[in-house]
C-alpha cells in the first residue's frame, strides 16, 4: 500500500490497533477509480 516498513509501528500502540488501521487504508487504485467518476461528471 506503499507504507514503509515499521509505519504502524510508530503510530499505533497495539498490534490489533496496527491491523486496524490498515484495514482502514484505501489503495491507490481505489482512489484514481474515485478520480476518474468525480471527473466524468458534467
């Protein structure tokens, strides 16, 4: 997802809290996808 290594390490305190937040990531294809509907619109 383009995190580096040890990222969630330093922003969250627990393992499930670390789980959690990249649960919660949104990947870049997901994002340009969302782009692209937003520019299509008149």
């Amino acid at each position: 997802m383009g995190y580096e290594v040890g990222h969630t390490k330093t922003h969250c305190s627990t393992r499930n809290d670390r789980l959690r937040a990249l649960g919660n990531s949104v990947v870049p294809q997901v994002v340009e996808a969302i782009g692209y509907a937003i520019r299509s619109v008149p």
